[in-house]
C-alpha cells in the first residue's frame, strides 16, 4: 500500500520496500550492513565509553560502569529506529521538504496536538541538547587528556591548551565546508573506531599472539583508509556526487582489513610479543575474588599498600621523576 504524501523520485514509495534495503539496490544494501558493522563494532571504541577505565577506582568498578554504559547505548540504538517509524507515519512530508532533521521535535505535536505535544517537544528538546553537551564535553576532555599527555608534558597548563586546540581546529573545519547529513559523520566517527581501536581491544584481550607492532600497523592502516573515504566523499560532494557506497560506508571493508593487518603484522613480528603475556592474560580473564590484582599491587608497592595508598605513592613517584628531569 502506497503513501498519499508525494516522494521524492529516488525514494522508496511503498511500505515494504523502506523495510527491505534490498530495494535500493547492491549499493543501498551494502550500505546498510556497513552501517550496522560500525555501529556494533564502534561502540566499543567510543573515547566516552574507554574513559569509563580511567574514572574508577578499580578494574572491577570499571567493568561494572562499562556494562551499564554499554547497556544504556544499546537501548539507545532502539529509539532512532522507533523515531524514523513513527516519523514516516505522522510526519511523512518532511522527507519531500528536505527537514527530516526536524522530525524529533516536530513529532510530539503531530502524536499529541495541543499543550501535552508541546511540552513532549520541549522535554526532548531539552534532553536533546544535554546529551549534545555531556557528549561533546566527554569527547572533549577525552581528546584534551590524550594531546596533552602523548604530544606535550601532560601539565595542567598542557591539559588547558589542548582543550583550546582540539575545539578550534573541528570548528575551523565546520566552518568551511558545508553542512552535511549528521548520519555520514556518525557513521565516519564508528567506522573510525570500529577499525581502529574495536580490533587492538578484542585481539589484545582474546589473542595472545598480537604484538605492539601488529597493533599500531593495523590502527594506522584502518584509519587512514577511513580517513582518506571521508576525504573522498567531501570531495564527491562538490564535484557531482560521485562517491560510490563503500565511500561513504567503508566499515564493511576497513574493519576486516584492520584485524587482518594486525594478525599478519604480529604473526611476522612475534619476537616482539610481551614475555609476560601469559601473566596479562590470566589477570584480564580471572575472576576477581582469586586476587590477582591484589596480587600484582603487592608486587609492586610492598605489603599493606594496596588499600588505595599505592595509588598516592604513584603519583608522588612521577612527580619526583617528573622534578627530576625538570632541574636535569
């Protein structure tokens, strides 16, 4: 059965056909899954979801935030879906009209008419933008915390600097070029970390052989490869359109190409694999309660300081090395 409201030529135009990608051809449905394979895989790779290790207290702690962060995103990933369903029920025309983005806050008034459909539009307009600003300000301190330590000294002035830089250099870029679809830079944002850091952390945690050689080789490769579609498909932007779909959903191919770089780089590196591995290994799958952690906390800072104390006294052992290369 067919809509009333008109569409747009290179749409679908029946119920049936926006449920199967199939109908877009090899290109839409190769699309689709490429677009799932980032979603899923990306997730993990999230800064806002890996800062989750470096907030806690302790590794059991951290695992426990993990799951519930990546519960709460997997619930997320219920409501576009839900959102484009009902959207095409209520508020179809916004598809002809070119606003689709709009129809998150013009769907409340459509469902509910009346004072109850403005103030659902006004609670989602206003969790909206929280989760715009906890979002950004997450990847914002992420990013900050990694220039700051791996480029600079990793000072609080370093920290401060860097938040300046990595918030004029993206919006220097928004500035210039045009404005796009905010699903492609979704999608880019997962494809980048779901070929970078999704195989380094199931590869490191579930295979002994992977080696730091085999791990950098397969980051750089996947984005870059990455990198270099989302320059591709600006570029198609301004000269006709031209990007074919493994362009603008690359996911499909960087991913596999990641994970096999990373296990051939590592097979031909293998004299680099850490001695300790084994020991890593059965910290990273053994169950807490056998005190394995404890166990290497002991190791290092002596008897009786691992009630939290071992973590003051690293942080006064860097800064008397840090004072000490200062005045060297």
């Amino acid at each position: 059965m067919g809509w009333s409201e008109p569409t747009p030529t290179d749409s679908p135009e029946t119920n049936a056909a926006w449920l199967t990608p199939q109908s877009g051809g090899t290109s839409a449905l190769f699309s689709t899954y490429s677009l799932i394979i980032a979603l899923f895989l990306g997730t993990m790779g999230l800064p806002h979801v890996l800062v989750r290790f470096y907030t806690n207290p302790n590794g059991r702690a951290a695992r426990r935030t993990t799951l519930h962060v990546l519960l709460l995103l997997g619930t997320f990933y219920l409501f576009p879906a839900l959102l484009g369903a009902l959207s095409r029920i209520y508020e179809p025309q916004l598809l002809v009209t070119g606003k689709t983005d709009a129809a998150v806050l013009l769907l409340p008034s459509a469902m509910l008419p009346g004072l109850p459909g403005q103030l659902l539009g006004a609670v989602v307009a206003a969790g909206a933008f929280a989760a715009f600003m906890s979002t950004s300000s997450g990847l914002l301190v992420s990013l900050a915390g990694v220039v700051s330590t791996d480029v600079s000294r990793g000072r609080v002035r370093d920290f401060r600097w860097s938040t300046v830089l990595v918030v004029v250099a993206p919006l220097v870029g928004a500035l210039l070029l045009r404005s796009n679809d905010v699903s492609l830079g979704v999608g880019m944002a997962l494809a980048m970390a779901a070929s970078t850091f999704c195989p380094v952390l199931m590869l490191g945690i579930w295979w002994r052989g992977l080696t730091w050689v085999g791990a950098g080789v397969g980051m750089v490769l996947g984005g870059s490869l990455v990198a270099l579609a989302l320059v591709t498909n600006i570029v198609s932007g301004y000269t006709g359109d031209w990007a074919p779909a493994v362009v603008r959903q690359p996911a499909l191919i960087t991913v596999p190409i990641a994970f096999l770089t990373m296990i051939i780089v590592s097979k031909a590196t293998s004299r680099r694999r850490p001695e300790d591995v084994n020991r890593i290994m059965l910290r990273l799958h053994a169950p807490d309660p056998l005190g394995f952690t404890r166990d290497r906390d002991v190791l290092r800072f002596g008897e009786g300081q691992t009630d939290g104390r071992h973590r003051k006294l690293a942080i006064r052992s860097r800064l008397r090395s840090r004072r000490s290369s200062s005045t060297a």
